[in-house]
C-alpha cells in the first residue's frame, strides 16, 4: 500500500470513529425517540463505511459482503421505528379529540 | 500506522451496553441494543470472523430489532385488568 493510500485510510478512521463518538452520545443523551432513531441510523451507515474502509486497508474482499448485507438491512429497524411512532401519535392524537369532544 | 480499532470500538460496545441497561425506556434500550448490534458486526468484521460478522448484521442488527420494536409496540406498561 502506497503512502498516499495509507494516508487517506487513517484519516477516513479518524474521521469515522469521532462520527461514532458524537452518535452514541446523541443517543444515549437524545431527549427524544427521534434523535435516537437518527443516531441508530448514523451508526448503521457510518457501520458500512467502516468495513469498507478496513476493507480498502486490509486487502481482503470477503469483508466487503458484510458491507452489502449491513446496507441492505440497515433500514429496517427505522423503518420499524417509523411506523411505530406514526401508529403511537395517532393514538395520542385520537385521545385528545376524544378528550375535547367530551369536555 | 497500525490502529488499535477494535479496542476503541470495543470501548463504545460497552458505553452503549451500559447506557442499554441503565435507561428507563423500553424503546430507547431497543435502539441502543440495535446499536450494540452493528458495532458487534464491526468487531466481528475486524477480528477476522466474516461468517459470525454476516450472520451478526442480518439477524442481530436487522431482524432483532424490529422483533423489539414489535414487542415493545404490542405490549403495555400495565395491565388491562
């Protein structure tokens, strides 16, 4: 590996493990369930690009498959979270009508 | 420049198993456990075990946490009765 490649590999682990760090502090101190679902997705893509980086600095192709199902999986914990809070708000958003009609 | 990358990784694992257990939210320990997940599947990935890698992103970081999600959503905080 030439020294230009070297360089750059060092820095994208740099850049992705302070990427890592500020995720997981947004999510473990997220007020909301948003920030968190946010912070989820940020670590599953910043995941991805990590052993795609190892990848490039290893030499090892297998690795690059990992890459492929995590991007192909990543979604759907948000898209679970989604629907949640989407069905969770209209329920909340029923009681209050309710709640109003009767008063 | 070698890196100690699985020692810093695992660094953030533990923080976020910690932070997991000792938050009061149900669906906030589902996604810091989904978390844990994906940064497992990179430890895994570094240490050299591609198959418990693959078999870690489809089921643990993909699968399990809708299954909590679902759980989560399905149950409630008390009971009917």
């Amino acid at each position: 590996m030439d020294d230009f490649l070297s360089l750059a590999v060092n820095i994208a682990y740099i850049g992705l493990l302070i990427s890592f760090l500020s995720a997981i502090v947004r999510m473990v101190l997220g007020p909301t369930h948003a920030d968190r679902v946010l912070a989820l997705d940020l670590i599953g893509f910043v995941t991805i690009s990590f052993i795609a980086t190892y990848t490039i600095s290893s030499g090892q192709t297998a690795f690059l498959d990992i890459a492929i199902t995590l991007a192909l999986v990543a979604f759907l914990g948000t898209v679970a979270f989604v629907k949640f809070m989407k069905t969770r708000l209209a329920q909340t958003h029923n009681q209050k009508e309710d709640e109003s009609w009767k008063s | 420049m070698h890196w100690p990358i699985d020692m810093i990784v695992l660094t953030f694992v533990i923080f976020c198993a910690i932070a997991a257990i000792t938050v009061r939210d149900l669906l906030a320990t589902a996604i810091l456990f989904g978390a844990y997940s994906f940064m497992m599947c990179l430890l895994w990935a570094v240490m050299g075990a591609v198959d418990v890698a693959f078999t870690e992103a489809s089921v643990g970081a993909g699968v399990s946490t809708v299954f909590f999600v679902a759980a989560v959503f399905r149950t409630s905080r008390r009971t009917k009765d």
